[in-house]
C-alpha cells in the first residue's frame, strides 16, 4: 500500500467556498457495495434510502472558537493562536504563528484577556495559561479549512445542527447537511438516531507525507461512546438492523469501542468507550459496527480518504471519486455528500 494511491487531481474550482442553502439540498451520490452501481440524489431524499429501524450515529461535537488574534505584550508583535486541545482549566495546547520567537513566559494579549506561555514544544506548538476562559471564548473565532478563502457570514453555518459538545477545531462536516426537517421526516420513518462524541483536531486537514501510510503519525483526538448508545447498538446488530454512521469521526468512535473489547463481530457486543483515540484505518481494516456510511469528498492523501476506501474498496471510491468530477459535485467541508451501503 502507498499514500500515492489515494492521490488525485481537483481543479481549484470544484472547492465549495460557500454552503449550499437549504443544508439538504446538497447532491448525494449513492454507492452500492452489492452490485458496484453509483446512483446520483439530493440530501433530502435519504428519507428514501434508508428503512424503518436503521440507526444513524451522529458526532454531537461542537466547533470551538479556537481561533484568537494577539499581541505579544512589549513588542506588540502580531500573533495568531489556534486552540487545539484543552489540558486544564485555562491550560491549552495551542498551534502559534509564527511560532518560532515565541518562547516560554511570552505574555500575549487579547480582547480582554491574557496569556502566558508555559511550555515549548515542538514546532509551533506551545501550551498556554489563559486569564479567562470565558473571555477566552468570546475573543475567539471559529476557525474554517485552510482551502476556504471566503468568510463565512453565520458562524453557526460551520457547525451542525445537533452540535452540543465543545471541543472540535473542525466540524464533522458530513452533518452539516441535515436539517431539522430532515431529521424529523427520518424519525417519522422509524429510523433512530444515536449519539457519540469525538472532537476533532487539526490533523483531519494533514495530508499523509510519508510513503506508506501505515508509518502516518495519528493525532490523539478524544472520543466518547456511552454505555446508553452502546446498548442501543448491540440491540441493532442482534436484530439485523443496520448501524450507518454519519462522518468518518463516527467510524473512529465506534471502531475504537469494538476493538477496546474485542467481543463484537464474535458475539455481537458494542462496549462503551470513553478516551483518546488515534486510530488509523486503512484498506484491510475489519469493520466490526458498521453498515452504511455517510461522507463528504475528501482531500487526496488524506487519512479520511483512506477510510472511506477501506469501507467502500480502494478502486471502488476511485471511480466514484472521478464520477464525481465529471459530474461537477462539489468538493471538501461545504462540498456535496456520498452515501455508502
């Protein structure tokens, strides 16, 4: 297997800048794993495509406003801070630019609030005290992908509409495209919803640099299946009923539970899990949870890619990814959606 594998060409102009209003009415294709066939829909009409009993897991993580502008105290120096992971209160891992003059004590300031920096590590990457965690959030901005060049008028566009849990520095973005009538129409169908947490970090935009993407270093990301949904899971799977998971950050969840207790795809059970994850799946994988996937089109050499490629089949997600393109489906975080049985 090479990273080289996953690579392929995207015009520019295929990048979605802007979202699609309403969010449901975004193209989906259709992809059948049966009989190999790509069938091309609109978002709403899911309501179609799945049946009475099958459950859509969710991530419910929340978007922080991870992004702040400072200025170093003294110099006045320009500094941009993103918030990657919190360690404590007031204590955050954070990506800094530029990054190299920034030492530890460097005090930075910003709207209203204050930060020291306490350590140093490696690259930009510094853990920061901040005076205030509520200033703290009302300073910041939601960060969007580094190939949107448009500001996004409603924050809350960037984020789903079931969001809850903060902690995410990127949306799973496969579920910005339900909307509350959507979900309606769906529980009026009998579908179920569950609900699983995992926030999302910045190497979701990092694409696999190294030849085999089995040596990719995986960021730890922190995750949360409860013992509730894990139980509405296994009740599915013993009644044959599917499990179609919404976004690849749904897939990590519910992959790290069943091999945290290696029982399910033997006995059928769904563990509850909660924990930092860094699991990487690449074609070969053994599924053990899931039936069905919901996704968006993702960046070439990408470890996102790689899922759906080992879900869908390697050669499969190919062809569907330059049907894509021949039909002018839009691409990325606001781009259109895919739908794997």
């Amino acid at each position: 297997m090479k990273t080289s594998d996953f690579d392929y060409h995207l015009p520019p102009e295929f990048i979605a800048q802007v979202p699609v209003e309403p969010r449901d009415h975004s193209r989906l294709m259709v992809l059948s794993r049966a009989d190999g066939s790509i069938t091309h829909r609109r978002f709403f009409e899911l309501v179609d495509l799945l049946y009475d009993g099958d459950v859509l897991v969710f991530n419910d993580s929340r978007v922080l406003p991870a992004r702040l502008i400072g200025r170093k105290a003294g110099s006045g120096g320009r500094v941009e801070l993103l918030l990657l992971r919190r360690l404590g209160p007031g204590l955050w891992e954070t990506l800094v630019r530029p990054g190299r003059r920034v030492r530890e004590g460097t005090r930075i300031e910003a709207e209203g609030l204050w930060g020291e920096v306490m350590e140093r590590k490696e690259g930009a990457l510094r853990v920061i005290r901040f005076s205030d965690e509520e200033a703290l959030e009302r300073a910041g901005q939601v960060p969007l992908p580094p190939y949107i060049h448009l500001p996004i008028e409603d924050p809350e566009r960037y984020q789903t509409i079931y969001a809850r849990v903060k902690g995410s520095v990127a949306a799973p973005t496969a579920g910005l495209h339900f909307t509350h009538e959507l979900l309606h129409r769906l529980r009026g169908k009998g579908v179920q919803f569950a609900f699983v947490t995992l926030h999302v970090g910045l190497d979701t935009f990092s694409p696999v640099r190294v030849a085999d993407p089995r040596d990719h270093p995986m960021h730890k990301e922190y995750g949360e299946l409860t013992p509730q949904v894990a139980q509405q899971l296994t009740q599915a799977k013993a009644e044959g009923r599917r499990i179609i998971c919404v976004g690849t950050t749904s897939v990590r969840v519910l992959e790290q539970a069943a091999l945290g207790g290696e029982q399910c795809g033997e006995s059928g059970e769904i563990e509850a899990f909660s924990g930092w994850t860094d699991l990487l799946i690449l074609p070969g994988h053994r599924f053990r949870t899931l039936d069905g996937l919901i996704t968006n089109f993702h960046l070439p050499c990408s470890t996102l890619l790689m899922l759906v490629a080992a879900f869908a089949g390697q050669r499969f997600i190919r062809l569907a990814y330059q049907e894509a393109i021949r039909q002018g489906y839009r691409f990325y975080s606001f781009g259109d959606a895919m739908l794997v049985l």
